[in-house]
C-alpha cells in the first residue's frame, strides 16, 4: 500500500523543505555570530525574534512530521487547525494525512507572508495545497473566526507564550475526542497545567518534546 506522506510528490517537497531549513539554520547562526550581541533579536520577545527570522524554518523534527502524519490518520481528522506554519513543513505532513483519509481542511496561521507565500507553493506543489488555507497574520486574530464545528487536531506550534490562548479560542470548535498536539511543550507550563489538571483533557509525553492530548468530554 503507499501513501501521500512517503510518496512522491509530497515526500520529495518534504525533503527539500528539510534541506532548506537546515540551510536556513546554518545561516542564520552564521548571521547571528556577524551581530554585536546587543543587536541580535532578543528570544524572550517572540515578536521580534520572528520579525527578525523571517528565513528561519523552525520546522518540527522528523519523528515529529511522522508522528502528525500518524495522528491524522489514526483519527480519521477532517478538520485541522495549526498555530504557527512558517514554511509549511508540518503543514505538508497534517495535509498528507488528510488526503489519505479522503479529504478535509488545515486551516494554517502565520505572521510572515513570505513566509505563508513559500507554505502555499510548496503545499500546491506536493499536490496538497486544495487542503490547506494559510491565514496570514496574528492568529489570535485569524483563529478567532471562520473555524470548523467540529476541530478534530488542534496543533500548536507558534509562540510558546501564546499557546494557552489559543487552545481557548479553537476549545469551543474542538471535537469531543479532539487531539491537541504542543510542539516544545515544556515551554509552555500554564498549558501544560491546564491540560494536566483540567478533567475535559487527558495529556502525555511524546517524542521530542512533544504533547499529545486527547480531549474527553
Ligand atoms: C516554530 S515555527 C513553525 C514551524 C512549522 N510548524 C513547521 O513545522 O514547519 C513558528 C512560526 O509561528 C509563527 N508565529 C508565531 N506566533 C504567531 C502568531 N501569533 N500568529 C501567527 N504566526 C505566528 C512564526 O512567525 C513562525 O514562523
């Protein structure tokens, strides 16, 4: 049997993604080493560290595409929303899924428009792109209108500070066994309480600093 995620088009335009982001890694490090300390973006402003990077693809690890592709698949999702697209790697990976469940919607969000650009053409030319809408901006604003009833993957990969507010927003367009997926989730601790000591949510530990939560209302 194939499938989208490990076949071509889609797994060629993965591996090139991954090419890329580590490219862009290499140089922006090498950018950083370049700028006096006090004029490097500061990591603690998550504005402006973005604003600065906008080359940067910050893209989920391998095992975690995997593991997107796999969560999609095993829930059988139709409706995905992703906080924090940046290049579309993770994007691909959900929309892949997608596709080999019979179709859907990723409903992606993403300050930099150069960035959405990029996503959108990398997704069209994986054969993905009728699945995916890109909303360009702050996704505390695009999130918070035009969702699907019924959220199956809430994916959060966007600033760390933010994560618990938009879990709020999407929660009440979330599936009753809705999975939220948390990419570096050990930054954000309110969310990580929130999941843990809340009743609707039963969250554990996967790879690479991952979440994975499954909702049980
Ligand atoms: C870690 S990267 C996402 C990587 C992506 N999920 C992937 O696997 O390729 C985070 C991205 O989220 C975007 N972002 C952060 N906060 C955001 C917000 N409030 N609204 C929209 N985009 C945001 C940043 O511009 C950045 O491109």
């Amino acid at each position: 049997m194939t499938n989208t995620f490990t076949s071509s088009p889609a797994a060629d335009v993965l591996a090139r993604l991954y090419e890329n982001a580590e490219r862009s890694h290499r140089e922006f490090s090498e950018r950083m080493d370049a700028t006096a300390p006090e004029q490097r973006p500061d990591v603690n402003n998550s504005r402006e560290f973005f604003a600065a990077a906008k080359d940067l693809y910050m893209a989920v690890r391998p095992d975690t595409s995997r593991l997107l592709y796999i969560l999609t698949r095993t829930s059988r999702a139709r409706a995905i929303v992703e906080f924090g697209t940046s290049f579309g790697v993770s994007t691909l990976c959900l929309a892949a899924g997608l596709r080999d469940n019979g179709g859907g919607r990723v409903i992606g969000s993403e300050y930099e428009p150069t960035k959405a650009a990029a996503a959108r053409a990398s997704l069209a030319e994986a054969g993905l792109g009728d699945l995916v809408e890109i909303r360009d901006g702050d996704a505390r604003e695009t999130l918070a209108r035009d969702l699907p009833d019924q959220v199956d993957i809430l994916f959060l990969d966007g600033a760390k500070e933010m994560y618990l507010e938009i879990v709020k927003l999407v929660e009440p367009n979330l599936s009753p066994t809705a999975l939220i997926v948390v990419d570096n989730s050990d930054r954000s601790p309110e969310l990580l309480d929130y999941l843990r000591t809340s009743d609707d949510y039963l969250p554990t530990a996967a790879a690479d600093g991952v979440t994975v939560a499954v909702r049980t209302v």
